[in-house]
C-alpha cells in the first residue's frame, strides 16, 4: 500500500471520529426518508431545550408531558403515504423503517402528534393505526393526540 493511500485512510478514519463526536455533542439526529410511495421525518434529541421547542413550535404545553419522557427522544414529524400508494402497507413500511432508526440512535420513546385533521383514506383512523403501533395517547391537543411509544 502506498504512503499516500494510508494518509488517505488516516485522514477518513479522522475525519469520522470527527463526525460521530460532533453528532454525540450536537445531542440531535434527524431522521427521514423519501421513497416513491412516501417518506417520513423526524428526529431524536437528548437536549431538554430542544424537547421542549419540539412541543412549543406547536402550541403544546410541554410541561404536561415532560415527566412522561426518557432520553434520548425521538419525536415522529411525518409519515406520508402518496394517494396511490395508501393502503398497500407502505406506512407501515416506513413506519418500521423510522422505528429501527430510532433503536440505531438509542431512543427511550417515541413522541407524536397525530394529525386528525389531515385527510385519509376511507375507513383509515389514524390514532387506531398508531395504536396498532403499541402507541397510547397521553393527551390531547387542538383535537390532536398526542401519543408516545415506549421502545
């Protein structure tokens, strides 16, 4: 092997000790994925500050379920299934995909709003399907609830 290629190799083993303890400090790691049949988002913080931002940015009062919370968190933004693609078990899919996601960063518990005002498929319930989920609703808000799954 070639004096340059080893530099070559020292430099990216350098530079991802960099990167994974940046992301340990940075206490945030966004989650998403895009398909042709839909995507989510979402993210798990360890910092109290941005848990508490998750819920203020959408009018929750964070102090209600606070205490209900293990660290690190990881909090589900979206899970949307393209009209043509619903009801063919791709939300499941991605939903499974974000969870395994949230296992790979040490996530204690998912948090959600679900958005009931949000148009569905015929016959589709949404906090059913979270609760199918293992999902509870600890609260509701704006006629949203608000679930958690403990991982």
């Amino acid at each position: 092997m070639s004096e340059d290629i080893r530099k070559m190799i020292d430099k990216v083993k350098n530079f991802k000790q960099f990167v994974n303890e940046q992301n340990t400090n940075n206490q945030s790691h966004f989650l998403s994925k895009s398909e042709k049949y839909g995507s989510y988002e979402g993210i798990v913080h360890s910092d109290i500050e941005k848990i508490k931002n998750w819920f203020l940015k959408r009018g929750i009062d964070y102090e209600l379920y606070i205490n209900q919370l293990e660290l690190p968190v990881a909090f589900l933004n979206n899970v949307n299934v393209e009209l043509k693609y619903r009801g063919k078990g791709y939300g499941d899919k991605l939903y499974s995909d974000f969870e395994q996601e949230c296992y790979d960063y040490d996530a204690k518990c998912i948090i959600l709003e679900s958005d009931n005002g949000e148009s569905q498929k015929k016959g589709f319930n949404l906090d059913n399907w979270y609760q199918s989920l293992d999902y509870e609703i600890i609260g509701k808000e704006s006629g949203n609830s608000i679930m958690k799954k403990q991982l």
